[in-house]
C-alpha cells in the first residue's frame, strides 16, 4: 500500500516518515518567498476565473440564450443551439481541462524558478 501524503503549505511530508519529500522547502517567512507565493496564487485563481466564465459563456450562453440566434446554422445535420446545448458545452468543457492543465503546468514551472531565484539558487 502507498504511503499517505499529507500536503500542508510549508512542506510536503510523508506521514509514515516526517521525512520531506523535497530536500529543501523555501522558508515563507522569507518576503520574497511569501511574494512568489502570493503571485502564484493570483494567476492561478485569473486563469480559473477566465476558463470558468468561458465555460459558463459556452455552456448558457450558446446553448440558452443566445440557441435562436445560433440554429439558424446547422452542424452534422442539428440546428448550432441544440448542438451546443448536447455537445458543445461537454466538449468545451473537456478542451478546458485540457487547457487548465497545460496552463497550470507552464505557471508551476514559472513558480519553482521564482522560488529557485528568491532563494539564491537553493531549491
């Protein structure tokens, strides 16, 4: 069996161990650490922010609001509005999980370097 991780915000522990599970944890006392942190936080809450309302725009907006305009179109033989009522939504939100992740990757990476610079290099 897999050992339990507990995630807390200063460190990544095991909870068999105690042992980190990264060999050094920045200290966020640290104004430049506790900046990269609060900095983060923001950009990953603006790209949630962004991807949700596209996703609401799709999901009611296509497929609610704005369906009689869009059926004057039709798409594999459906009228655009019920398409985006049955399908488009779920597929927006799949491509949106998809982008969520790749974005979230990119913003880790960016984060782990501000981290790495705010500590001379150290993690």
């Amino acid at each position: 069996m897999a050992p339990l991780i507990l995630y807390e915000r200063s460190a990544i522990i095991r909870a068999e161990s105690s042992e980190p599970l990264m060999p050094h944890t920045p200290d966020e006392r640290d104004p430049r650490v506790a900046a990269a942190i609060d900095r983060y936080w923001k950009k990953n809450v603006t790209i949630m922010a962004v991807l949700l309302v596209i996703w609401a725009a799709v999901g009611l907006g296509a497929g609610v609001l704005f369906a009689d305009t869009l059926n004057a179109y039709h798409l594999g033989g459906y009228p655009l509005g019920f398409w985006f009522a049955q399908q488009g939504s779920i597929i927006t939100f799949v491509v949106l999980i998809l982008v969520y992740a790749i974005l979230l990757n990119r913003l880790d990476k960016e984060h782990h370097r501000d981290l790495a610079a705010g500590d001379g290099g150290a993690a």
